[in-house]
C-alpha cells in the first residue's frame, strides 16, 4: 500500500474540489474499491498528500443497460455526483447529476455530459458539455476534449481553447528501482485551478465507455 499512495490518511477536511497550487499536482487513481472486497469494481483516488480524495464503492462492474447510476463519493463517503447511462445513445452518452440538488429527480438538465465522439471507430476521443454554448452553425461547443489511449493509461483532457487541464498516464513505484505498475493503479496529472471532481467523474466514465474488463462479473 505505501507504495501505491504516501499515506492512508483519511481525513478530507483539507481537500478542495478545485485545484489552487501553483503547478500540477500528481494524484494517484486505483481501480479497486476502498472496500476492500475481493472483486469489487471502484475506485479509490489519493490526493498528492497521499489522502482519500474521492471514491466509487460498486459491487459489480454491470453492462449499462444494466446500470442505474454509478456514485462518486467524497473521501468520506459523502455522495457528490449521480453518473448515468444514456441508453438510446449511439455515442455512448453518459450524463452527470448533482446527488445534493436532485437526490431523486434525474429528469432535470444534467451538470455535464461525456460523449464519444466517433459512433463506428473504436477510439477513445469524447467530447465533456457543460452548458449550451454554441457556435453560429448551431453546433455545440465542447467544455473540454479527451484524447489518447485510456486502456493504456495515457490520455490527455484539454479545455475549449486547447490547453491541457488534466493528464493520465503510466505510474511507477517509489522503490529503488522503480517499475510500472498495472493498469489499475496509474496516475492523474491535475494543472492549477482545475476541478477534481469533474476530472474524476470523467475518469470514472472513461472507465466505462471503454469496455474494458478489469474485474468480474461477479464478487468473489
């Protein structure tokens, strides 16, 4: 574990849902609950000071027309972001609710929407709206873009104008001689002034429209 994240500090107290450091900051994502329980499909993520930012406690990894809604937690277990499925979606469209403003009512406009953008090509470009802007032809104007290849953990979020918010790639461990670790514990890049949680929740997703497997269908 101490290889994984500095520490197993919990408390959440000092943690901001907006990044405010001056230079990018290297969180630390694992694919595996903070349960604990052998074959759970989550997520635990750790801050740069090595405590438990955000999390996904799931049972099971479902097909999504089989999946209600995935939750991202806060640290402590505090429920922040409601992320469905769209189902009659050929982009493979996921939408994000707030769990405080409408615990129950998921008919409202979401908070954002993640989309892929080729229907046919197996690519993992989509495309994140977060309101309506639009261009003069009509067309909506994407908040941000990610590019890349999340199955091999390295792709990249950028804003409107092209610039890079957020990054993914490969970690390694902190011992003397350091190695690549697996693909479920890899690294978040995160630039000054970014939102945490809308980043998280777009890994979470990610996770999702890429199909891969990573646990089973089943707990064990």
């Amino acid at each position: 574990m101490s290889r994984i994240h500095p520490t197993e500090a919990k408390n959440t107290d000092t943690i901001e849902l907006a990044s405010t450091s001056n230079r990018p900051t290297v969180w630390t994502v694992w694919k595996k609950s903070s349960m604990s329980f052998q074959g759970t499909d989550g997520f635990s993520i750790f801050d740069s000071q090595g405590k438990l930012a955000f999390r996904v406690d799931n049972y099971s990894r479902r097909h999504k027309y089989l999946t209600r809604e995935i939750i991202l937690l806060d640290g402590s277990g505090k429920p922040l972001l409601a992320l469905r499925p769209q189902i009659l979606s050929m982009h493979d469209r996921w939408n994000a609710y707030s769990v405080e403003d409408c615990p129950n009512d998921r008919s409202k406009v979401p908070i954002f929407s993640v989309r892929r953008c080729a229907i046919l090509q197996n690519t993992d470009s989509s495309e994140v709206f977060i309101g309506c802007s639009k261009t003069d032809n009509n067309r909506l104007i994407p908040s941000f873009a990610i590019d890349g290849c999340f199955e091999k953990r390295c792709c990249r979020i950028t804003d409107s104008k092209g610039k890079e918010v957020a990054k993914i790639s490969r970690k390694k461990n902190s011992g003397e001689v350091p190695v690549m670790l697996s693909d479920d514990v890899f690294s978040l890049i995160l630039h000054p002034g970014v939102d945490c949680q809308i980043i998280m929740a777009l890994v979470v997703i990610m996770d999702r429209i890429c199909h891969k497997s990573f646990t089973p269908i089943m707990c064990h």
